[in-house]
C-alpha cells in the first residue's frame, strides 16, 4: 500500500532519530497542519471555530498536560482542572496588576505559576503513590476551587467571583474574531504538542517512562525519583495552566472558578484514557472523541426521533449511547483510540502479506 519504508535510507543518525523518520508521516503532518492554518479558517463558519474547534484545541493541550504526568510518568492526578484554573486566574491576575506585559508572555508566566504550584502538589508522590496520590491530587483540586472562590483577591473582589479577560492586544492587533483566536490558539497547541513529542523522546522522557514502568528499578539504575517526578508535574501544570489560560482568554472570554471544577477532571482522564495512555497523538484522539462524539449523536438522535422526543429525554439518551461507547471501545481496545491507529499502519505496512 502507501505506507512503506521501503526505499527510504537513513545515512545519518539525526535521520534515524528524527521525530517522524518515515517520509509518509512527515507529509501526513504537513498536510494536517496545512489543512488546520489554512482550509479550515476559510470553510469554518463561526460557530465552529469558536465553539467546536477551538474548545477542541483547548482540552487536546490540557490532555496532552495529564499524559505527559500519567501515561508517560505513571503518576495519577485528578487535579487538572484545579492547574488549569491556577492558570486562568494567573494570567487574569498579572494582566490586570501589571497591563504592559504581552498577553503572550502573561501566559507563559501563568504556566510557570500553575507549574510551581503543580511542584507544590507533587511533593507528596515520593512517598505515595497509585490511589492515594490520586486522593492528594484531588485534595489540591478541591483546595484550589475553594480558594479561586473565598478569597476576593484572585477575583478582582468581584462580587459575582466572575472574572473577565481584558482584550488580547499584541503588535496593535486583536485577537477578538473567532478566526484569529483560532489561529492563536492552534499555533500554541502545535507548538507545545510538538515540544512533547521532542521531550518524552529526551533523556528526561525515558526517565519518566523507567519511573512510571518500575520506580525501585529506576532508582537503582541511577534515576533521581523526586527529582524525575516533580519535574513531570512542572511540565504537565505548565501545559495545563496555559491549557486554562486559553480557555478563560481565547474561549469564555468571563469564566468563574466552577468552570474548573471536578468534573472537569475527570474529562480531561476520560480523554487520556480513551485516546491512550502515553501517546501524544491519543490526547487529540481523546479530546476529539470527547468534544464531537455528542454533537454526532445530538444530530443524528434528532434525525432519527424527528422531533417526537423532549430534550430532556435526547439529552439522557446522549450519555447513554455516549457512556455506552466508551465501554465499548475499553474493552476492544484498552489502550486507546492510538493504538488501534497504531495498529492500522502496521496493517498497511505488512500488505498483502499475512500477519
């Protein structure tokens, strides 16, 4: 078929050792990336691109955050949204007290600081880890929701405890039409996705990867734990504080502590562990699922009930078919959406051959 290595020869180790050695891969991804800068923003109307695609982008980069932290360092959290929360009313907070800073910048500091707080909350993993460190994660999600919505001073002492991102301004454009915030928001999720998929390669993702397979054996080997772990819970807030950055500037534009609650935490592990554990394509295979999966079956539970069904009973019938596919493709594949792609190409590659 089309995807074959045959013919294509590597005459250095930087080509053997290139993110996507085979040339099928690179042309793939060029085109996805062409088809997302440049089809889409012409086709798209504006209720895709601010209320489908961009929440789509959003949740793949909070997602690509939990997967680096739990499929690639084996360390469960159930605190995203509280890190993606310490990110929005980071970035709110240093935009507001100090306005001169590009809004740019204001979310890569507003990384920086869900990524120190995210060390704050991964302290207790070299000594716990599994379910309970779960349960301290969830402790920080609870705590960090309280603490958004009793103290004042996170909020501006609004009264509503809503906060309302000032406009994004850099070079004197603003990013107020749903195109441009697309865009915006593309290009962060496809440079970071790409600064993943370099890091878990690295010597830094081969340790995460010893310490999530067997922690003693790492350890003997020579692998600092705390060290290894904390720095998985930096990168992986970081991600998710940008994550929440972009969801209370680029997507609500006003957003509430309740917005990060935890339900919304147990989206994101949906989409991980759906998409696939350890796998950087599974976190926009996961977020994909979870975002268009109910649109799909909203129309087409409209179609087939032709309108002879409440709202009420379509929206139960949407989480049940929705829950019901998700058992389902569980137990066809536990590893995810990813591996049956996986799966696939080693297909293509093997034909017509048996395998």
């Amino acid at each position: 078929m089309f995807y074959r290595e045959a013919g294509q020869f590597k005459a250095s180790y930087a080509a053997d050792q290139s993110i996507f050695p085979i040339a099928q891969d690179r042309f793939g991804v060029l085109v996805i990336l062409a088809v997302a800068f440049v089809f889409v923003p012409l086709v798209a109307n504006e209720y895709w691109l601010r209320s489908i695609l961009t929440p789509f982008l959003i949740f793949s980069l909070a997602a690509l955050g939990l997967n680096i932290l739990t499929g690639y360092a084996g360390q469960l959290s159930l605190g995203t949204a509280g890190f993606m929360a310490v990110g929005a009313f980071a970035a709110y907070n240093l935009q507001i007290r100090i306005p001169e800073i590009p809004f740019i910048l204001d979310f890569v500091l507003a990384g920086l600081i869900a990524a120190a707080v995210g060390i704050l909350f991964g302290l207790p993993s070299l000594r716990i880890k599994g379910f309970y460190l779960a349960v301290a994660t969830l402790a920080a999600q609870f705590f960090l929701e309280w603490l958004f919505t009793r103290v004042g001073w996170f909020t501006n002492y609004s009264s509503s405890g809503v906060i309302t991102a000032p406009p994004m301004v850099m070079f004197g454009f603003e990013f107020s039409g749903a195109q441009s915030r697309y865009l915006l928001t593309l290009s962060i999720v496809a440079v970071l996705a790409l600064a993943a998929k370099n890091m878990v390669r690295s010597e830094i993702g081969r340790a995460w990867m010893a310490v999530r397979d067997m922690d003693v054996a790492a350890e003997v080997i020579g692998i600092r734990l705390l060290h290894t772990k904390l720095l998985a819970f930096a990168v992986s807030s970081f991600y998710c504080g940008i994550a929440g950055a972009l969801w209370a500037y680029v997507y609500l534009g006003t957003v509430e502590p309740q917005a990060f609650d935890i339900f919304r935490s147990f989206e994101i592990l949906f989409m991980i562990i759906i998409g696939g554990l350890g796998s950087i394509l599974g976190s926009f295979l996961g977020a994909a699922f979870i975002v268009l999966l109910p649109i799909v079956l909203n129309n087409v539970s409209s179609i087939f009930a032709g309108g002879t069904l409440s709202a009420h009973t379509l929206s139960h019938l949407e989480l049940v078919i929705f829950g019901s596919l998700i058992i389902f493709f569980l137990i066809v594949e536990p590893a995810g959406l990813a591996r049956l792609w996986q799966i696939a190409k080693e297909k293509f590659r093997l034909w017509p051959f048996p395998y």
